[in-house]
C-alpha cells in the first residue's frame, strides 16, 4: 500500500510534486527529482519501519530513521555530493508534511574532506548544476543555470564565453563558433544533453533571443553577470558540502581532465579549450592515476 493510499487520498509523492510545481513554481526537472526522492524515501521507510508509511509516520521521524536512509543510498552507491542532495530535498518533503514551523531531525550531510583537488569528478559536477537549477527562483532561470553550467562542464567553455555568447548562434547544429581570450574564435561542439539544455532554456527564455543580444539573461532582462553565476555557485557548493575550490572555471578543468583521461590528444584539446599555447593545456595532466580510473569508470556523465 503506498502512502497516502490508506486513507483513499493521493499518494504523498504526487501531491507534493504538485505543490512543488503549482506554490513554488518549481521546474518540470526539479519537481521530478524532488518528487523521486520522496518515493524513495517512503519505499525504504515501509521496509524500515515494518508497515504503511503516512503523514503520522513522517513527522514521528528520528535522526536515525534519516541516517538509516542515507546509510541505504550510500549503499546504492551515491556519492557524497548526491547524498547531500538527496538529504536536501528529503528536508523540503518533511516540512511540507509538517507545516510551518515543523520540527526536523538533526542530520548531519556527508561533507567532502577539505583540499579536494580540482578537478571536482562528475557526480559532484552534476550534483552542483542540478543544485543551482533547483534554487532558482523561476523554472525559466532554473533552466537558465542549467544551460549554463553545462557548456562550462559538458563543452569546457570559460564563464566568459558562455556568457558572451548572442541569439547568433540559434538554431543550434552539432558545434558553436565561440570568441575567447584575444578575441580568437574557435568552434566548439556541443553534446546532446548541451544543446537540450539550451533548447530548454530559449524555450522558457521570456526576454526573447534577438540576434544581436546576449543568448542569456539576468532576471530584470539585461546581460547575465558572471558575478550571479559565481553566487549560485558558491551557495550551492555549502548546501553540497564541496571544497571551496568548487568553482565555475572548476567544471572547465573538469571537462578537459575528463576528456584527457579518456584518451583525448593534447593538441586537440588545445584547440577545444581556446588555449594560444600547449603548455596552457599541459597542465591537465598533472592528474593522479586514482582520478583518471575514477573518470574511465564515470566517463563523462549525460553524454
């Protein structure tokens, strides 16, 4: 029997997910992750506590049942910056069911031990974008940060780049022309995930996609600073409990440490990143062996 359904009434998951969508405006992406993790929580719940799981069930939790859970995903084999996450929205879920002013258990998130190296691995990178999105205030901002970070960490372009980018490059192909430093161009190519995530965006985009104006917008409608980016970022690196070296240029590194662990060449790569020499892209590979098995292991995430 699934919560909520012993009383004949919807199940929990479903009408939070509508509160989620209708009160807090949330995105179609954020509902559907948050909604997800309620389902989880109350499966393991009906193991856990031996018997159907409802509001009374919820709010009678302990700091033991929420560990006991987290204990359960770590052994799915969630990474810290996920568990993190998922402790996040498993807090959102609880309040709602409790009301203004519930009481929740006191648990601790898992925290990544302090001098993580860049750079940061792509469970952290997916966890951070997918953290950001789910802050914003609107589903078209949510989508905004999304597009965002994803051409930082899926095509390795600089804050700068992404940001500099016009309506010009609409409709998107299989690559973008993008200007770096010294106002050199270089084509780019975009992973399908990219590009969605940007075809999400101009979707929802309520300022428009004039040619000859910034692709992406701040929330009055002028040009998005990078300043805004490097806030989102920073907030949600302390929800996560990632390193302070946790940082939009960080998901750059990550991508070109990636693609140099997967066997990418260095000249090749060169040209990918906009770098004028080849000792700029030296750098990637003072990467330890560890890092690069993690990577073959992952390989680069929603490509």
């Amino acid at each position: 029997m699934e919560a909520g359904e012993e009383t004949g009434i919807e199940p929990l998951p479903l009408r939070y997910g509508r509160h989620l969508a209708r009160d807090r405006r949330r995105s179609a992406h954020t509902v559907r992750a948050y909604q997800a993790t309620a389902e989880r929580l109350l499966a393991f719940l009906r193991g856990h506590l031996g018997g159907p799981v409802g509001e009374a069930e919820l709010k009678a939790l302990s700091a033991t049942d929420l560990r006991a859970f987290l204990a359960h995903r770590r052994g799915e084999g969630l990474g810290n910056a996920s568990a993190a996450r998922e402790l996040s929205a498993v807090r959102g879920f609880l309040a709602w069911v409790g009301g203004e002013g519930a009481s929740l258990p006191r648990v601790k998130g898992p925290r990544v031990k302090k001098g993580v190296p860049r750079p940061i691995s792509p469970d952290e990178a997916i966890a951070l974008a997918e953290d950001v999105s789910e802050d914003a205030a609107e589903p078209w901002i949510a989508a905004r940060d999304w597009a965002v970070l994803l051409l930082l960490y899926g095509a390795g372009l600089r804050i700068g780049e992404a940001l500099g980018l016009t309506g010009a490059v609409l409709p998107l192909g299989e690559a973008i022309a993008v200007t770096g430093k010294r106002a050199k161009t270089r084509m780019v190519p975009l992973l399908p995930p990219v590009r969605d995530a940007i075809d999400a965006y101009v979707r929802l985009n309520p300022w428009g996609t004039a040619r000859d104006a910034e692709l992406f917008r701040g929330a009055k409608g002028g040009p998005l600073a990078a300043g805004v980016v490097r806030r989102s970022v920073r907030a949600a690196r302390v929800r996560l409990g990632l390193g302070d070296r946790t940082t939009p240029h960080a998901l750059r590194h990550s991508f070109a440490t990636h693609l140099l662990g997967r066997g990418a060449d260095l000249r090749a790569l060169q040209e990918l990143l906009g770098h004028a020499s080849l000792s700029s892209t030296q750098v990637y590979t003072a990467v330890d062996a560890a890092h690069l098995l993690d990577v073959y292991r992952n390989a680069h995430p929603r490509a």
